[in-house]
C-alpha cells in the first residue's frame, strides 16, 4: 500500500519557517532536528516537514530551484481548508505572510486566497468543498 505521507518544503531556516506555520495557522511542532536542518509539523494527515537548503542541496547532486518572494510562485502550492478564510489569511499576514490573492467566492460556492510563506512558497486558504 501506498501513503502520501510527508510535503517537504527546502527552506533557509528550519526553525523561523516552523515558527510561522505555528504563529500563522496555529499547528503544533512535531520535532527539529539538532541541528536545525529538519523539522515536521503536525497538520492532519499528512507531514509538512521543513528541510534547509543545504542539507537538501547535499541529497541532490545537481540541486533544485530555491523558491523565494522575488520570484514568481512554483507551479504547485499547499492547501489548508478553513471556515474562517479571511481571519486565517489575517493570521498568516500577522505572522509574516505575503498576500497574492484576496479571499474570493468562485462559482461553486468555495471561498479561495492565496498567501505566500516567508520562503515565497505558495498556499491556499480555503473553504471545505460540500
């Protein structure tokens, strides 16, 4: 059987990346490693887990794209469902989050925004689809 089990974000600093997702959407740290280059969050179901750019720079011989703010967003982005859409993007403003889209009602009733973390990583805030 396979499990989707962990998104793994390459970030500059383990710790202050852990401590927006905990100031920002109120998650609870798992666990960072000594050494400040890993670390897991608990959301749900699946991990999100925060590596530092040089220890995921050593894993991969011929390296990555390092995201960032002063670039366009990947083509991918994480997605958190909420009832309470605007006060949440409020939160992760507060905690350092940039806004890339307002909370907007699409035609199938859900409410979207879009934010980037202090990485530039891109994330959805969401109402539940019925």
């Amino acid at each position: 059987m396979i499990k989707f089990a962990y998104t793994i974000l390459y970030v500059k600093d383990v710790t202050k990346s852990i401590e927006f997702y905990e100031q920002a959407f109120g998650f609870t740290r798992k666990f960072v490693t000594p050494e400040n280059d890993y670390g897991e969050l608990l959301v749900g179901e699946t991990t999100l887990s925060f590596c530092s750019v040089t220890l995921a720079n050593s894993n991969l011989k011929d390296g990555f794209t390092e995201s960032n703010l002063t670039t366009k967003p990947f083509g991918i982005e994480i997605a958190f469902t909420t009832d309470k859409v605007e006060e949440t993007v409020q939160s992760a403003v507060n905690a350092g989050a940039t806004i890339t889209e307002i909370p907007k009602t699409k035609p199938w009733g859900q409410v979207v925004a879009y934010i980037r973390d202090l990485d530039g990583f891109l994330i959805e805030i969401c109402t539940p689809i019925s």
